[in-house]
C-alpha cells in the first residue's frame, strides 16, 4: 500500500492536468469521465486517510447524507442554495440529485477541514474557516458548471443565496463532524483541494482570454 499510494496520486495528478485540457480543447469527449475522476479522487484521498478507523468513516458518511439531503431539499424547494437543477455530467441521480454529489461534499468537508488545521484548531474556528474555504472553491467552480454540464441555476449564474447556502450547510457538516476528520491527513487533503483550484481555474482563465 506505501508503494501504490504515491503512484495512484501521481496518476491523480495526470488525470487533472490532462482533464484541465481536454475539457478546454474537446469537452464532448471528457465530459462522461467526470463521475469516473471524482470517484478516483475520492478513491486517492481516502487511501490516505485512517479509512480502517470506524469513527473517521462514520464521519465521512455523515458528511456525505447530510450534503445528499442539503440537495435534495435544494433542487426540490428552492430554499438552500436557490433555484436550480442538475445536468448529466455527474452520473446517475436520485429523484434529480446525483449520487456522486454526496462524495463531493464529504471530500470538500473533510480536505477543508484538515487543510485548515495546518494553522488553527479550535472547535469552532476550523469548521468556521474551512466553510469559508470551501464557499470560495464553490465561487470558483461556479464560473464553469454550467459549461461543464454540473448544474444549472434559474436565470443563469449563482447568486449570493447559493454561496450563503453553501457557507451554512459546510459549516454544520464540519462542526458537527469535526473531530474524526481532524485526525487524516492534511498534506494530502491541501493537495487534493490545490488539484480542485488548479482544474477549476484553468478552464475559467481560457474562459477568459480573448481568442
């Protein structure tokens, strides 16, 4: 397992850089393999994590019921995150909510949370800021979503509702699940989020650029 850890991140890496392009050059083509690197991702990160530790699992699973419910709730009422609806890019849902979108959540919390704790561990300040963290990812992903098939907001681009709900929904799930994440690995967790900000912002600059 030492040895298989460092060559599936390292093909991690590969599948970002190479998903970063492919989804500027030819997007039809990558599209369907974002339910396949999100699983891959999530695979990587757990292997580095104390994912034989009953709590930390627990925890994890927490995270990702309590992200499926947030939007399920959403796209049915409106209320969480504002009026929107999924596209296909995701994979397979559940009464309009795909299921990998639990995983998401779950890996978002918890990296966001360890990443946090690098510098600060409080009870109520690391979950605070690790939302805060997550939020500015989610402001950053939003930029593409729609371009990438992910989700689609009524009247187009996310408003201060969504990053609002974002905030509170992150914020409940780190501090409710907070000390079993706490105890994984924070390098890995600060590079899987850097691999998030790099995939994310590149297809936003080329978006950008004037061609």
């Amino acid at each position: 397992m030492n040895t298989l850890r460092p060559l599936l991140f390292s093909f991690l890496i590969l599948v970002y850089v190479c998903g970063s392009i492919g989804m500027i050059l030819n997007p039809a083509f990558f599209l369907p393999f974002t339910p396949i690197s999100l699983l891959f991702t999530c695979l990587v990160y757990l292997l580095y994590q104390p994912y034989t530790k009953r709590h930390f699992l627990l925890a994890f699973s927490g995270v990702a019921l309590l992200g499926f419910l947030s939007e399920w709730i959403g796209v049915r009422t409106g209320l969480i995150f504002g009026e929107y609806h999924y596209g296909g890019s995701l994979g397979p849902k559940i009464d309009g909510v795909p299921l990998l979108i639990s995983l998401n959540w779950a890996l978002l919390v918890s990296a966001g949370l360890q990443s946090v704790s690098r510098v600060l561990t409080h009870p109520i300040y690391t979950p605070l800021m690790a939302s805060f963290l997550i939020t500015a990812l989610d402001l950053l992903m939003e930029q593409s979503a729609t371009r990438l098939d992910y989700w689609f907001f009524k009247g187009g681009m996310a408003g201060t509702h969504n990053y609002l709900g974002w905030f509170l929904i992150s914020f409940l799930a780190a501090f409710l699940f907070h000390k079993p994440l706490l105890k994984g690995n924070s390098r890995i967790a600060i590079y899987i989020l850097l691999l998030q900000v790099f995939f994310f912002g590149t297809i936003f600059l080329f978006n950008r650029l004037p061609l």
